[in-house]
C-alpha cells in the first residue's frame, strides 16, 4: 500500500480545549458585551461582582496538590487577592462580597475537570488585555478597579504559553481529556450563569 504523503497533525490538549469551547465563549463575549461593563463604573462592578465569584471559586484549585501533582506550581496565576482590591477600590466592602459569595458552592471536581477551569480562568487574562484597555477609558486601571485585568508579572502572553504548555504535556486517557473538556465548559457555564445575575443586558 502506498504510504500517504500527508501525516495527520494530532490536537494537542489546549487546542482541544480552545475549539471545544469557541462557541460558548463567542456567545458570552457577545453578552457581556452587550451589558455595556465599560460604560461606568456602576455597569463595570457587575463585571467585578461575576469576577469576584470566578476566582473565588477556582482559587483552591490553585493550591490543589491532587492539581499541582499534574500541573506543578500554578498558584501565581491565581488573581482572587486581586479582584477583592478591585471591589473594594469600587466601594464594595468585604462584608457585601462576603454576601455575594454566601450562595456559591464550592466546587468538587477531578484534577482533570480541574485542568479545564483553569484553562478557562487563565485564558481570560489573555482576552483581558482587550477589557484593560477597555477599563482605562473609564478611568480605571491597575491602581484602581482594573488591577485583576492587568497582565501576568512575567507577561501575558509569556505566562499563557506556559500554561498551555503545561496543559499539553499531560499524560491524561481520553476519559480524563473528556473531564478536562466538560470542566472548562462547567467554567464558561458558571460565568454564563454570573453574567446573567450582575449583567443585564442594556438593548
Ligand atoms: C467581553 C468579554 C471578553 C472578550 C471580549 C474576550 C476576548 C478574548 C480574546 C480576544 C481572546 C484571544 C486573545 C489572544 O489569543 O490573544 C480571548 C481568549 C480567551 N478568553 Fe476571552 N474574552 C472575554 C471574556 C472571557 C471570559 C469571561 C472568559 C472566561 C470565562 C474568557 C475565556 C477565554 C479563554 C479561555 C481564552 C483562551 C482561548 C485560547 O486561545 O485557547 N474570556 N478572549
């Protein structure tokens, strides 16, 4: 049999993960979007209030040993401390985020589901660059409101190619990599969910 001349190129996890969740993170784009979040500071903390409880939620996976055994040290992504100086830099004391946060559960998830929540909130600091910017024209920035949406320390996109780097060298079975997948899609969904609650829409 003659041997065919073009090899097939086999998708890594992250690229996996990307075009698993385009769809859903299209649309939530578009719906955040359409809540007008950099219009005001007033729409900008229902923006805050959805982060808020994002990166509540994920912060334990970042010190997770079952998720450091696969991923290593990770905790440096982690931007809850970050977010909470961004409500509190917008009036929102710890007392009311503490309310906001009294009706998430947390989360029980594999390490594998794990790997896709993270993929998730990591990949939105990448995306975030487009929001800073967008944030400035309202007068915030890493001093006041918008620190979370500042890049990573070693640099946005140093920093994200490293995660997807460390996605991709997992030695994961196809039932784990349907864990990772389901789990960034919980996350998308989870944020969804958050959008709808602080966000309305403003058409
Ligand atoms: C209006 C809101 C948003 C906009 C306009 C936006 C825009 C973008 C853009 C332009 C990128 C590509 C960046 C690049 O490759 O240089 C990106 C990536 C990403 N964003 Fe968003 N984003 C938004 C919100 C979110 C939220 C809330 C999440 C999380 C729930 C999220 C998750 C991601 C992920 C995971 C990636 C990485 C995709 C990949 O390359 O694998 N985004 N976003």
């Amino acid at each position: 049999m003659e041997a065919s001349l073009t090899t097939e190129k086999t998708e890594t996890l992250a690229e996996q993960l990307k075009r698993q969740t385009t769809t859903v993170h299209e649309s939530l784009d578009k719906r955040i979007i359409r809540a007008r979040p950099f219009d005001s500071e007033q729409n900008y903390l229902g923006f805050l209030k959805m982060q808020l409880c994002f990166h509540w939620l994920v912060r334990p996976l970042f010190n997770d040993p079952n998720v450091a055994a696969l991923m290593g040290n990770i905790s440096h992504g982690c931007r809850f401390d970050q977010v909470v100086q961004d409500c509190l830099d917008l009036n929102l004391n710890v007392e009311q985020q503490q309310q906001l946060l009294a009706s998430v559960l947390p989360l029980k998830v594999t390490a594998a589901e794990a790997v896709g929540w993270i993929y998730t909130i990591e990949g939105s600091n990448i995306g975030g660059a487009f929001l800073f910017k967008m944030a400035k024209q309202i007068g915030l920035n890493e001093d006041r409101g918008a620190l979370h949406l500042a890049g990573h320390i070693d640099g946005r996109a140093k920093h994200w190619r490293e995660v997807k780097q460390c996605i991709n060298q997992l030695d994961l079975n196809s039932a784990e990599q349907q864990q990772m997948i389901a789990g960034a899609r919980d996350a998308f969904s989870f944020v969804r969910h958050k959008v709808e609650e602080f966000l309305p829409a403003c058409d």
